[in-house]
C-alpha cells in the first residue's frame, strides 16, 4: 500500500482539490525524507508490505500541511520518529 492525495484528504478532512497539488508535493518529499532516514540505500518498494512506512509518511505529510508557513513545520513529531526507529530495526534485522 502507498499513501495517496485521496487519503492524505480523507485525514485532514480536506472536500476540496484546491491542494491537491500541494499535499502531492508534501507526500512525495514525506516519502523520500522517511526512505532517507531509515536506510537511503533502499527504495520505498522495500518498505512497501510495512503499515509503518506509510504511517510514518502520512503523518508527515499531514504535519507539514497542518503548519505550513509556521516555524513548527521543522518539527518532526515524536509519532513519525517512533516509526522511523521502529523500521530501522526492522531494518537492521534483514543485515547480516
């Protein structure tokens, strides 16, 4: 599963497409920053079967959206840096 525009809307209550564009850009950059925190040596098909990843990148996205245009936004919540922890293990686990 991968996380859409549609969803990221449905988590935000959002019944418009005046920021579809922007919640796209927000998802792509949430995806790539989560892929690069946890093991930028992968690609998100690694993480695909992982309800984790795509929680970790929604929340993000979300946040970012939620703040945009407030210093908050640098934040990244405790939620989404739980998940990114949790898929390094997981991570770490396929190493030999």
């Amino acid at each position: 599963m991968t996380v859409t525009v549609q969803d990221l809307k449905n988590s935000l209550r959002i019944d418009h497409p005046l920021d579809d564009s922007l919640l796209d850009a927000y998802l792509k950059t949430a995806t790539s920053f989560v892929v690069s925190a946890v093991d930028s040596t992968k690609t998100v098909a690694a993480y695909a079967a992982d309800p984790r990843f795509d929680f970790a990148v929604s929340l993000l996205a979300q946040h970012w959206y939620a703040n945009r245009g407030v210093d908050g936004a640098a934040y990244v919540p405790d939620s989404v840096v739980s998940m990114i922890q949790q898929l390094r293990g997981a991570n770490n686990g396929d190493r030999e």
